[in-house]
C-alpha cells in the first residue's frame, strides 16, 4: 500500500516538474494585467491583441506556410527513399540507414550552422526558400522512419502478385503498395509538419528578408520583455503541437490493432 | 513444337557467379500437369520464377506457344502465378481481390461481377465477397489466391508449393480439387513441389532437379519404376542403395552374392549403383532366400510393415504385408525384374 503510493506520489511529482512551467505560462495568458508576476483577474485582452499584431500574424503565416510545404516535399522524398532503402542489401541498407539517422541525433545547432554555411556556399539569399529547404532537409530522415517499417510489414510477394496479374509496375504502386503503406505516409507527414511548426534552431540560421516564423518571432519579442501576449501564444502553439501529437498516437495507435 | 505450350532452351541462372539453374531443357504440352520436383535449393522455385518473368535467365530462352518471351515483363505473360503464402492483397475484401486482373483488362462492371461470382463457385467460397482476407482461414485464402488467378483465364498457371502451409489432411483434398480443376479447366500447370507424394499424385509429367540440373524427365509411373539414378530413387520413395559390379550384360554382384538381372550395355566389371526397393525384397524361409538376416525392427504403417532386416554386410529395408518377429532369421529373394542398375557416373551428385 505504501509502495503503492510512493509510486504514485513520485510519477505526479515528475508530472508537476515537467508540466508546472506551462501550467504557470497558460495561466498568466488568461492575466488582467501587464505585469506577469502578480495575478489580477482573469481576461482574454491578450488573446484579443494578439490577433491584432501584424507582426505575429505574418510570422503564423510563414510558420503554416512552411511547414505544410516542408512537409509535403519530405513527406514524397522520404517515401522515395524508405523505397530505395527497402529493396537496397542488407550491408548497404545499414549503411544508408545509419546515415539517414545522424541528421536526427546531431545537434539542431550543428545542423542549423551547416546548412545556413551551405547556402551561403552557394550564394542562395536566405529567406523564405532557404527555409523550406532546411525544414525539408531535417524532415526526411523522420519520414523514411515511418515509411520503413510499412514496407517490411509488407508481404513480398505482393508487388509480383500485383505484376503477375497484368498490373503494370506504376499501376502496381498505386493500388496495392500505396494503400498498404499510407499510414505511414500520413504518420510521417504529420511528424514532418510537427516538427516544423516546433523549430527554431535551425529557421532560426536559415532565414532572412523579414520572413519570421512564430518561434522566432517569440524570442525577439522576449528580447524586450515577456509581454502576457507571448503567454498566450505559447499556450496555442502548445495546445496545437499537444493536439497533433495525440493525433500521431492515435493513428499509430490504430494501426497496431 | 506447336503443342509445346511451354519451353525452356538451356535456361541458366546465376547469382553473384554462383549457378542455381544449369542450362534446362524442357518442355510442357498443353494440358498437361507438369511437376518440378526436388530438394529445396535445387533451382525449382528459380526456374519457375523464370517463367513467371520475376527473375531474367542469365542465358537461355523461353518459349510460349512458339514465340519467344524470355525477357518479357511478367504482367505482358499469358501466365499467372499461385504464391506459396497466398500473396493476397490485405486491403481488398475477397472481390476486389479476385476481380483485381480484370479491373486492369477495363471489363465491365457486370462482367466481373459473373466472372467473381463463378470463380468463388469453382473454390467453393460462394457468399465470401465482402470477408476481409484476414478472416480466412489458410486453406481458403489459398483458394482465393487460385480463383485470382484463374480468372484471368490463363493459358499456364504456375503454382510455386501451394499446399506446403496446410495441414496434411486439407493438402491431400486441395490436392485432389487442384487436379480435378485442371482437368475441367483444360489449363497447363507448372507445379513446384519438394513433396514427392504429392508429385506421383497429381502430375503428368514430372522433372527431378538436384543441384540446378535435371535429373529426369518422365511420367510418374516411369520415375517410380525407372529411376535413372540413384539420387532419383532415393528420392522417390525409400530404396535400398547398393554399390555392385556389374561383370557382363545380365550379371551382377552386390552383397557378396551374383544376381541375374535385366540391364546390359555397361562395361566390363564396371561399378554401378544397384537399387532395390523395399516392396520388391520378398521375404522367405531361410532356406528358400538367397540372402539372409535377423529382423532387427518392425514398423507398423498402416497397410504394411516396414522392417529392417540385417544381413551379412548391409541392412535392408523392406515393406511386406506379413510381419516377421523381431530377433528371428528370415530368407530374402529379389527377382531379376527387381534389380535396378545405375552408372555412378550418371548425374549423381
């Protein structure tokens, strides 16, 4: 009974650690007053205000914009490549795999530094493409992650079933291998779109000409002093990102049954 | 070479150097029940493949109905395939599993509805449309995976060891329906198999393969009764494997004994292989056999007994329908007729 509660006790206190800030930071959105330390009654101003900021309002605006394109772009590059990672031998599949994961654990720093270098290399103005791009480039390796697994789930004699039957191979690819691994696809879309939304290391390093998205708009805007307006916006983003994840669990979820 | 539906002209395959077809020769005529028997890793399931156009031949040909077709893609081949584990399609229910080849051919609705409808009949799945693949049993997926098949009326349906995921009892009816289908359908099958039963059952025509090569090409009266070499008759059936001399046309010696037999056109004291099988050794009293041995074990099978006999230098397999006690010395007699000769040279590897 004790161990019982100490259990208990002690995942609520890691709970409390890991949620008490957000808590604290939704709470003071709903804050009648400018000052965010002392509570002063409740209010939706700064909701209000928010949507009257033009500068927010672009910067949600490129944050959507990319991330749907980013996501899109990665979400058919990375399936193309879970393809050929699929029907690739076994050493070189490792090879390629191994490769395909170091963008995912090397630091957004490194990852945001080098690729803003690249760009310079090449002389591209950093702005709005140069951005799609680097969401693109550190999304793909999450989408072949999905894909994968769908493929090896796969029978493989399916794709020489389909053939067998007269199907030509890109007739083959659309009604029966595409049906298959869809909810990968859909998953590792989502991720990629998630991902995007969430970053600011790496938008942060590869963009310029005025083009912001909300992270980044935040952090220059904390630059000059929390303003309850922020509160309010982090408590959308993260109501959005916390809805998309559940998402994410639950397609997952599904496919599993 | 009309009514050769099927040919292959010295079909080779390799992978990564390593050959696992040796340059075939064969052929198939219409209607015909072929069978592509032998151990697994012989080539069998290669050569099919060939056929079905998944793999390309590294050298060689084949032929369908005269014309050549060897580096087709599969889906340009009058030919389909039955999958060892079914290869259904999971996200399609049963009708849109089967009407799969049609829907590409562009037949019309009410068309594939019959053709479905008449293919469910022949597997005996009727009022399966609508199930989900997941919900079947093996046996019936595999039934579903014979009616996707068929129903684009092929001309040869290659089956790649239909049966081996079934238990022995639902393998031994599928394998009376599979034969009694090819015969109402008049269609040409190629059927792969390690299951030796099961070849002497249904085929026309069976092809021994070992090692990427073909053994033996015959009925299957004609391979049981006739073996060309000693791989072959082990192969098929039990047999007793002996090595023997042979000194002259009709006279050979194996187990310190001189035997009369019926084989000639070897040469002088030429080694041979000599094969007897178990059912052709009669079992005697001690006095009336040529050889002699203790009955070491009695087996039960059913319709005979199987009993190892040893003798003076090689222990005996025989099945007779008499049983000998264990311990007690028995006369054994093999007729001239019984005694099959093979060369050692003749492709036994």
């Amino acid at each position: 009974m004790v161990r019982k509660w100490i259990k208990w006790f002690y995942t609520m206190l890691i709970f409390a650690f890991l949620y008490a800030p957000i808590v604290v930071l939704m709470v003071f959105s709903f804050n009648d007053s400018k000052n965010t330390a002392k509570w002063e009654g409740f209010t939706f101003r700064w909701y209000q205000t928010l949507s009257e900021n033009g500068l927010i309002m672009k910067a949600l605006y490129y944050t959507v914009l990319v991330a749907i394109v980013s996501a899109l772009i990665a979400t058919v590059m990375g399936t193309l490549a879970a393809f050929g990672i699929h029907y690739m031998k076994t050493w070189r599949q490792k090879l390629v795999l191994n490769i395909n994961s170091i963008p995912i654990l090397n630091p957004d720093i490194v990852t945001g530094i080098s690729l803003m270098t690249l760009f310079v290399a090449f002389k591209m103005e950093l702005g709005l493409v140069t951005m799609i791009l680097a969401h693109v480039a550190f999304n793909v390796p999450y989408v072949v992650l999905s894909v994968l697994p769908k493929l090896k789930q796969m029978s493989g004699d399916t794709l020489e079933a389909a053939m067998d039957l007269g199907a030509t191979p890109w007739y083959a690819f659309r009604k029966v291998i595409l049906p298959e691994i869809k909810s990968g696809i859909i998953t590792g879309g989502l991720i990629a779109f998630t991902l995007s939304i969430d970053d600011f290391v790496i938008s942060y390093f590869n963009t310029g000409n005025g083009v912001t998205n909300l992270s980044i708009a935040i952090y220059s805007m904390a630059k000059r002093g929390i303003k309850p307006e922020i509160n309010a916006l982090a408590t959308l983003m993260f109501i959005f990102v916390l809805v998309m994840l559940i998402l994410i669990n639950k397609r997952t979820k599904i496919e599993e049954i | 070479m009309k009514d050769k539906i099927v040919m292959g002209r010295s079909l080779t395959k390799s992978y990564n150097g390593i050959e696992v077809v040796k340059g075939i020769d064969f052929w198939v005529k219409k209607n015909q029940f072929l069978t592509i028997l032998g151990p697994s890793g012989c080539g069998k399931t290669t050569t099919l493949r060939m056929l079905a156009g998944f793999e390309s031949p590294s050298s060689g040909q084949i032929f369908f109905e005269g014309n050549e077709i060897t580096s087709l893609p599969p889906y340009q081949r009058h030919i389909n395939t039955v999958f060892q584990k079914y290869a259904l399609f999971p996200h399609m229910n049963i009708y849109e599993n089967i009407a799969f080849g049609l829907r590409i051919n562009k037949v019309s609705e009410k068309e594939v509805k019959s053709k479905v409808a008449k293919m469910l009949e022949l597997v005996n799945l009727s009022g399966f449309e609508t199930r989900k693949v997941n919900s079947l049993s093996g046996g019936q997926q595999q039934r579903i995976a014979i009616a996707r098949a068929l129903v684009n009326e092929p001309k040869v349906l290659l089956l790649d060891e239909p049966l081996g995921a079934l238990d022995l009892k639902l393998r031994k009816d599928m394998q009376i329906e599979l034969k009694n289908m090819q015969k109402e359908l008049g269609i040409t099958f190629i059927y792969v198999t390690h299951d030796q039963e099961e070849a002497l059952t249904m085929s026309d025509k069976i092809i021994i393969m070992n090692q990427g090569e073909i053994q033996q090409i015959g009925t299957p009266t004609d391979i049981y009764n006739e073996p060309e070499n000693a791989f072959v008759a082990d192969f098929i059936g039990e047999s007793n494997i002996l090595d023997g001399i042979m000194h002259k046309d009709r006279l050979v010696t194996f187990a310190e004994k001189q035997f009369e037999c019926v084989d000639g056109g070897f040469k002088k004291d030429e080694p041979v292989d000599v094969v007897i099988r178990p059912e052709d050794i009669k079992m005697v009293n001690v006095d009336e056999g040529i050889l002699k041995g203790v009955v070491k074990s009695v087996v039960f099978k059913g319709v005979h007994y199987e009993m190892i006999i040893k003798g003076a230098s090689k222990e005996w397999m025989i099945h007779s329908t008499q049983m000998a006690e264990e311990g007690s010395t028995v006369g054994l007699l093999i007729l001239p007729d019984d005694i099959h000769i093979m060369s050692k040279e003749a492709g036994y590897a």
